[in-house]
C-alpha cells in the first residue's frame, strides 16, 4: 500500500488515502511524507474555519500538506479545484478520510482528472501473519494444484474471523478486543455518522447496523429490513448508504450476462470486518463448532474480505460479484478482469462433494470460455481438485500461509 501511495503522489495533484476509521491512514501519510505539515479536522476550530471561507483557508495551506479527516469538511473541495487548477504540482495535497468520499455528493466532478484515491483496509491475514504468498495471484495465475496434507483440518479459522483486521484490537486480550469493538461503533455513529449525513438521531442506524451483522452473506432485502425495524425503504437505503460510506458495510452486486434471464440480481451485503460481525453476533471464537450454522456466513463475509484485500496488491483492476440463480444455485464470489472470470466458493466443513461444486459448474457455464477457473474454500487441509475443469478445494488457511 505504501508503494501505491508513493507512486499516486509522484505524478496526480491530491491524492486520498480512505479506509476506515482505525486502520491506520494517518500513521502511513505521515511514514509516506514525514516532512509535510499536518493538519487534522479534528480540530473543530480548523472545521469551522475551513467551512467559512474554504477559498481562503485553502490558499494559506503550505504548498504541500496532508490534510486529515476530510470527510468533516466537503465544502474545501472546490476550493482544492481552484488552488490545483492554478497549481498542478504533483502531491500537492494529501487528503485522508474515513468516510468514501466517491459516494459523497459532488466530489468526483470537482476533482475529476485531479485526483487518485488509494484505499486502506483493516490488515489482512496475510499481512498479520507475514506471509509473501499469495492465493488470489496463484489462483487468477492458475498455478495451482493437487497438494494431499496428512493433516485433517486447518487451525486458526474462528480465531482469524474474530480477530478482525482492527490493528487496536490485536493487541488486546479477546475480551479487552470485544469491547475495543463496541467502543468503536458507538465512537463511529456519534460523530462520523453525524459528520457526513447531518443525522441526529443515530440510534436507528445503530439499529440497522446490527441487523446488518445478523444477516452478513445474505441477498440484501430492504423491504424486509424497513418491515421488520418499523422504518420506510428510503429510510434504510438512506442508512444503508451512510454505513457503506463509512466502510462499515459492503453491497455486492449481482454478476449476470445479460441474457441470462435465470439469474437473481439482488446484490449482497457483507459487513466489512469480520471481527466486528463476530462482536454484533455475540460469538467467539470457542464457539466455532457449538454455534457452526452462525459461524457459516461470518465465514463467507471474512473471505470476501481477505480476497478483497489481496486484489489491492495483484490487480487494481478486479471486480468482485456473487452469482445466484433461480434454482438457489450460487457462487459465493465472482472475480472478474476484463472479460475474464473466475469464482470462489466457501464452505465451513473439513469435507466436500461433488455437489459443493454445482455453483462452480453453472457459473463456467454462464461464462463459457471466459471462465478461468474455480475454488472451494474449505476447512480440510488438502489442496484436490474438483469435478469442474480448472477448479479446486484449497485449504482455507492458504489466505495466510
């Protein structure tokens, strides 16, 4: 991430390093840039100056600074525009934020040309493990292959779900981590949601929020979710939007070809972090066998994001789906670059049959010759293949190891 960040301030005029509150954007701008001055808007006094004369306080800025929590301040973003236009300097401005700010009104057409986003996410398995080997660039690079493991089952899955990617969090006793969790969620909707959608109120979206974590992995049904909170569908999406913006929550979309008439086109929705799902649900890591039908989707949301995680440092030009047809036959993920696809499915169990991989054989398919490949996540230790050309059960500790 740090070379991402390194290049994208070599040659674009502001650069915004986004990710979640907590991840740690500040620490790598300031490791990146150890000379500029900064300047947080966590100050109010900076917010409020910034609010009353954006044009101004933008002109008296250093000539290269990092500015940090912008999201508290969106009125500076023209004001950014006039500066650049009149000032091209490549890495004139580093921008942090924890809240997406190209789902925030007006941003993209104001810096459009002007600037790149680099996104942070909570660490990795990979990365808090150390580990130089990765299996999405194996995978998208098809290099790999039968492996037999005279062990059973791979150790450590509950622990790394609960853990969650939260640096704070990991050094923490797990009781000490689960409460770092609530104080954090409550910190978020206090003030980010507050900041960026002028929501007084914020028990309703704390609400919805934990509806969220009970049904991460599932098709997204936002009729259901207003009915059952007493809510109306605009209020839920309005809410929806903020948590997403947040990076709280992630909607997956449908992937389909447009004459595949079979297919559902109702998007997902996965919380981002793992050990925060875990939290929200009340489970730990103890209870992976007594509570396994909760573990399930838990499971599937930790390995979207572990994959998504990694296509940060393969290829910045991947895109993510699930596939689910009318027949309840699905994919879990769907990994897409240009016309290419390849997909992912999860299982809790050490074991696997021939009908593990149906989801994996009508997405080929659906895809026909762009179908690259197939994986089946599973607890089992041994790397087979399965029935579908090209596919595989991979030991799901391979995230990390």
């Amino acid at each position: 991430m740090m070379t991402a960040l390194q290049a994208a301030l070599a040659d674009t005029p502001v650069v915004c390093l986004l990710g979640p509150r907590q991840v740690g954007k500040t620490t790598l701008a300031k490791w990146v840039t150890p000379d500029r001055p900064y300047i947080s808007f966590d100050d109010q006094n900076l917010v409020t100056a910034a609010l009353n004369d954006p044009l101004g306080f933008v002109r008296g800025l250093p000539e290269a600074v990092v500015l940090d929590e912008v999201q508290r301040v969106p009125g500076l973003f023209p004001a950014i525009k006039a500066e650049v236009d009149k000032n091209r300097t490549a890495g004139r401005f580093l921008l942090t934020g924890s809240a997406n700010l190209l789902l925030l009104p007006n941003v993209q057409e104001s810096l459009a040309g002007r600037m790149e986003v680099v996104l942070l996410q909570p660490l990795s398995e990979m990365e808090k493990h150390g580990s130089t080997r990765c299996l999405l660039q194996d995978f998208i690079e098809n290099k790999l292959s039968t492996l037999i493991s005279p062990d059973g089952v791979v150790e450590g899955v509950s622990e790394a779900i609960c853990s969650g990617g939260y640096p704070e969090p990991l050094t923490r006793t797990p009781v000490r981590a689960r409460q770092w969790f609530r104080q954090y969620l409550n910190a978020v909707m206090q003030r980010d949601v507050r900041d960026i959608a002028a929501i007084k109120d914020t028990d309703d979206v704390a609400k919805l929020m934990q509806m969220l974590a009970y049904r991460t992995a599932n098709l997204l049904n936002v009729n259901g979710m207003a009915n059952d909170l007493g809510m109306s569908r605009i209020t839920i999406e309005k809410y929806l939007n903020v948590l997403e913006r947040l990076f709280l929550v992630r909607v997956l979309p449908a992937w389909h070809r447009n004459n595949a008439s079979r297919l559902i086109k109702a998007p997902k929705v996965h919380v981002v972090d793992s050990g925060l799902a875990a939290v929200l649900n009340n489970l730990n890591a103890e209870q992976w066998h007594s509570h396994s039908d909760e573990f399930g989707p838990l499971l599937e949301s930790f390995v979207v994001q572990q994959l998504i995680c990694q296509a940060g440092w393969v290829d910045a030009d991947l895109r993510f789906s699930h596939y689910r047809d009318k027949d309840q036959v699905e994919v879990d993920l769907v990994i897409e670059r240009g016309r290419e696809v390849w997909g992912v499915e999860v299982k809790r169990a050490s074991s696997f049959n021939e009908k593990d991989g149906a989801g994996l054989a009508k997405l080929a398919a659906q895809a026909g010759t762009h179908f690259k490949g197939g994986i089946l996540l599973y607890t089992g230790a041994s790397c087979l293949p399965l029935k579908q050309a090209d596919c595989f059960a991979v030991p799901m500790n391979r995230l990390w190891l």
